[in-house]
C-alpha cells in the first residue's frame, strides 16, 4: 500500500474510532479507488457503512472481502449482519454458520446462529 493511501485508510480508521463514520467513508473510498484489493480497507470501508446503515454498500463491500480472503470469519460474520439487516435471514445465517466453522466458540457468532434458528 502506498503511502498516500494508508494515511488515508489511517484517517478513515481514526474517524470510525472516533465514532465518525459517515466521516470515515470519504478517505476510505478514496483508499478503495486507488487498491481495491486491499481487504483491510474493504473491511473498513464495509464498517463504516454498516454503522450508518447503509447495508447494501457495506454487503458489497465485505462480499468483495470475501472474495479476497474466503476464510475470513469476521467477513462471514459481518456480511450476515448485514444480510439479516436486510431481511435475508436464511442467507444471514450461512455465513453465521461459516464464521462459527471457521471460528468455533465465539459467542458473537453463535448467538446470532441461535437467535436466527
């Protein structure tokens, strides 16, 4: 990653710390449009989205982290919050289900496997 794009995935990351996402995703995109194969951005960027609900981006974005790194059980996880924010229970839970085989006994992931059940 260049310099210049991780100052700028370092300001996206600091907003969000800062509880400012809306904020966040203006460095972040500009970080994606220059390495949109850099999965720490994607999963930034896919964050920042959530947290000002707008799922269908942040969907896109952690579906796109899934395709960088399918073992990523953060990314199963994620991409099933954002699913069932959408509606799309059964689908949710496959990836509750994948992030939970991939990470066994984490509470985060199971509860939302039992929650859904």
């Amino acid at each position: 990653m260049s310099e210049s794009t991780y100052n700028l995935f370092q300001q996206g990351r600091e907003h969000l710390e800062k509880g400012m996402a809306a904020q966040a995703t203006v460095p972040l995109e500009k970080a994606k449009r220059r390495e949109p194969d850099k999965a720490s951005i994607r999963e930034a960027l896919g964050i920042a989205y959530f947290r000002i609900h707008r799922y269908d981006e942040a969907e896109r974005e952690f579906r796109a982290l899934l395709e960088l790194s399918p073992a990523d059980d953060y990314a199963h996880y994620a991409l099933g919050r954002c699913l069932e924010k959408q509606g799309k229970a059964a689908e949710a839970n496959g990836h509750y289900k994948l992030a939970s085989s991939l990470r066994p006994g984490k509470a985060d992931y199971e509860s939302r496997i039992r929650d859904l059940g």
